[in-house]
C-alpha cells in the first residue's frame, strides 16, 4: 500500500501524497515528497468553506466508527481548530 502510493507519487509527479500510516509518512517525507493525511484534507475543506464544523464532526465519527484510528491528543487538536 504505503511504498507504491509513494512510487506512483514519483512516477506521475504528483504534488501531494495522500497518506495517514506513520511509517510511511516519515519515508515520503525523507524523499522530500508533500504529504498529507485524512484529517489534513477535511481541515482544508473546512478552511475553505466546504464543509461546516457539524460536517467534519459528522465525517470524523464517521472515520471512526469505520475502524480509523486517530490518537485522543489529535482529534482535540483537530476539532480545536476547526472554525
């Protein structure tokens, strides 16, 4: 999963890598390649007016009740700064 998504990040020279799994966030990051992760795109969408606090909220439990696991500390960061 991890090591080809980051190989068809080199191939088709994508900008930004999709990725949550710690592992392979640090090696995309030791080849320099931009990541993000899947409350970084529901961040951006709510930045950016496309989706309410309500929807997000209803998107994470969402995530979680489908067995995604964020650590308590980065949900509190994350919902602190939604706007």
């Amino acid at each position: 999963g991890e090591v080809e998504a980051i190989n068809l990040c080199f191939e088709i020279k994508a900008p930004l890598l999709l990725i949550d799994e710690k592992k392979g966030r640090k090696i995309a990051q030791s080849y320099k390649i931009d990541i993000i992760g899947t409350l970084g795109v529901l961040s951006l969408a709510n930045k950016r007016n496309l989706k309410n606090k309500r929807e997000i909220n209803d998107n994470l439990s969402l995530l979680i009740k489908n067995n995604f696991y964020f650590s308590s500390d980065i949900i509190l960061y994350f919902l602190n700064q939604l706007k």
